[in-house]
C-alpha cells in the first residue's frame, strides 16, 4: 500500500502542466506484457500511461535512451513525460488501445503489413552507428538459444541430452549464430511483431517495448514481423512479403548483389534461431514467471521451427530429432494442441 501511495505521489507531482487532473486521479491497470512491467492509464485529459518498471528487473535507461533516439530519427515511439530511475517509475504517451493484433483481418492484412514494413524500415534507416544499442553479436545469439535446452527442452519436457543430441543442438546453434552474423548489420528492434504495435490516431504505426533493440541481422526484424507468435499467415503470403521487402531494401540501395535464394535462406534461418530462443522463453515464463498463458502460443512457434528446418538440408537433423524427441512429448501436454494446426 505504501508503494502505491509513493507512485501516485509522484504522478501527481510529475504531470505535465498542460494536461487537465480531475479532482480524483484514478490509475487504470493494463494489461501486462513478458516482463515486471505494470501499467496504468491515468484519468487526466489527455490520459497518460503511468508504469511501474522495476529498476533492477528492466532496463529503464536502455528503455529512455532507444526512446528518445528513434524519436529523433521520426519513429513513432511514446512520448516521455517524467521518470525516476531510482523508483523505476515513467510517465508516458498513451497510444490509445488499437494493438495491430486485435486490427487485423484478411481485409486490411496488406494495407496493415505496409504500413508495418514502412516503420519497420524507417527502423533500419536510423544510423546505427550513433545508436545506444549492444551489438547482436556471437555471444548474445548463443545466450538466447541456450534458453531452449534449459527452460523448453530440460524444466518443461524433462529431456536430459545425450552426447550425441548436444552436439547436434550445438552444430545447429553455431550454423545459426553464423546465418545471423553474415547479414549486413542494422538497428534491430528485437521483439518487432503485432503486440508491440499500435495504430494510432492518424492511423499511423505507433512502436512500443523496444527497450532490447540491438545492432543485428538484416531479417531479424522482418522474420519476427511475419512468422507471429501469436498470428499465423500462409508460408506462401510470408514469402511474397519478406521477398517484396527485399525489393524495397535494394530499391533504397540498402541490399546489393543478393539474390532471393540467399535472402530466403538468411529469413528462414534468422527466424529459426528467433524460434528456438522463443520456445525457451515461453518455457521460462509459464515455470519462472508464473505465465502459463504463453504455454498455449507454444504449438505455432513449434510449427514454424519445423517449417524452417525441413526446409534446408543443413538443419534436416535438428528437424529429425525434435519430431522424433520432443513432439511426443509435447502432446501429452494437457495445453498443446498439434502444431500443424496452429495458424489463424
């Protein structure tokens, strides 16, 4: 109680002088994204979004600095009003309620995913070389994938890895982490898909929860964009559009001298390593967290793991063993539907 009385003692005292109070200021609860983020719509006119952002478990400053610098660069990210590091409270832009998920319908899927690219390239056009960004580099990569033999394959499955099968995981990891590093190399927002956009007023693409953008593969953004975790489209479609972005990206002259084949290969592989990584957080958030809803999005993010790696004879033995090791086990789950049937 006492916690909440200091939080809303500092959004009084932090409020913008433009912006109308009512007698009662009242705090709306959100609803929660992956992390210890908690946020609150405020009451005022125009509302403001208040966060509670737990200083030691986010990246607060990572998340101000990224903010500040794609508003510089004309992105579309939420205005900053106040913070206190220390507390690990912000006061931000509400973007309205208009998630890109809950828009989407076959009617407007390409006039939506337009406009998603368009941001997506204003994203990579930033310089980023004066970005505050890490680099995506061999050692981040390897960090994300190891989250899938501990949290999905040994706490959730209960599969302990042979001599064998480690080193077919670690062959495949290091196949992986290479596709990722040849790709010429851009502002990567990390998490780029339909719950971390909005539609705003202007019916423009409103950009949030970009606090872990890095400097990193070409695809990285675009793959994350297609192949939803949450929201599936035909293989065909995603092709069409991820080759249709290539075009934009050489028109721009941002891609030279690489044909659709090697692009294809660097998307598929890219979202390969995205998936796997996935899977392991998904794990780590039902056992850790406590977020057992991210169990049920598990199947499509199966799925599209073996799509991938039926598609090229180098990761053909991963695919062998995970349908032969894993898929068993995965429909004795009470929470797993079969994963050839999870798309929209």
């Amino acid at each position: 109680m006492q916690n909440k009385r200091r939080f809303s003692h500092w959004i009084q005292c932090s409020l913008p002088a433009n912006i109308s109070v009512p007698s009662s200021l009242k705090l709306e609860a959100l609803a929660g994204d992956a992390g210890f983020r908690r946020y609150y719509r405020l009451n005022t006119q125009p509302s403001l979004i208040a966060v509670n952002s737990p200083p030691l478990k986010e990246k607060n400053p990572a998340y101000v600095n990224i903010a500040l610098f794609l508003q510089a660069e004309g992105v579309r990210t939420p205005k900053i009003y106040a913070v206190n590091f220390e507390q690990g409270y912000i006061l931000l832009e509400d973007f309205g309620e208009r998630l890109f998920q809950h828009e989407l319908c076959l009617e407007n899927q390409s006039c939506l995913y337009d406009k998603a690219e368009s941001t997506l390239l204003e994203i990579q056009n930033c310089p980023v070389e004066n970005s505050p960004t890490p680099d995506y580099n061999h050692q981040k990569l390897a960090e994300e994938l190891a989250l899938f033999e501990r949290w999905f394959v040994r706490e959730l499955l209960g599969i302990r890895l042979g001599a064998d099968e480690k080193a077919t995981l670690d062959q495949l990891f290091e196949q992986l982490i290479d596709n990722a590093l040849q790709q010429p190399q851009f502002l990567v927002h990390s998490d780029y898909h339909s719950r971390n956009l909005m539609l705003l007023e202007d019916d423009q693409i409103g950009v949030i929860d970009f606090q872990d953008a890095m400097r990193g593969a070409i695809t990285y953004d675009l793959v994350s964009l297609l192949k939803d975790c949450y929201v599936r489209w035909p293989a065909t479609w995603v092709k069409q559009r991820a080759l249709n972005f290539k075009q934009r990206l050489e028109k721009e002259g941002t891609l030279v001298n690489i044909d659709d084949k090697q692009f294809m290969q660097w998307f598929d592989l890219m979202g390969l390593q995205r998936h796997i990584k996935v899977l392991g957080i998904f794990a780590r958030l039902a056992l850790r967290d406590h977020k057992k809803a991210y169990l049920q999005d598990i199947p499509l993010v199966v799925r599209y793991c073996l799509e991938a790696a039926d598609g090229y004879r180098k990761t053909a033995e991963f695919s062998l063993w995970f349908k032969q090791a894993v898929v068993p086990l995965l429909t004795e789950q009470s929470w797993y539907q079969e994963h050839r049937d999870a798309e929209l």
